[in-house]
C-alpha cells in the first residue's frame, strides 16, 4: 500500500524492517514478491 500510494520513505522503512527479520521484497513488473534471506541487522538505505 505504501508503494501504490507513493509513500517511498515508508515503503523503505517497511523493507528495512522485513530485512531485519529475514525477509526480501522484490519489485517484479507491477508486484511485489518476497524470498527468504539472511536477517540484516540495523539495515537502513540512503
């Protein structure tokens, strides 16, 4: 919802968040899928 409303900062922190837990959101076309991934501590993108 962040992403089609166009919210990019809290789409970012939602990402970060997911991140930290072992989860990887990927923009494929017009979705949006996620795969298992190794948790990223403290991970914030500029």
């Amino acid at each position: 919802m962040a992403r089609r409303n166009k919210d990019y900062s809290m789409s970012d922190n939602i990402r970060n968040q997911l991140a930290e837990h072992g989860i990887a959101l990927m923009d494929v076309g017009t979705d949006t899928i996620w795969k298992p991934c190794l948790p990223i501590k403290n991970c914030h993108v500029s």
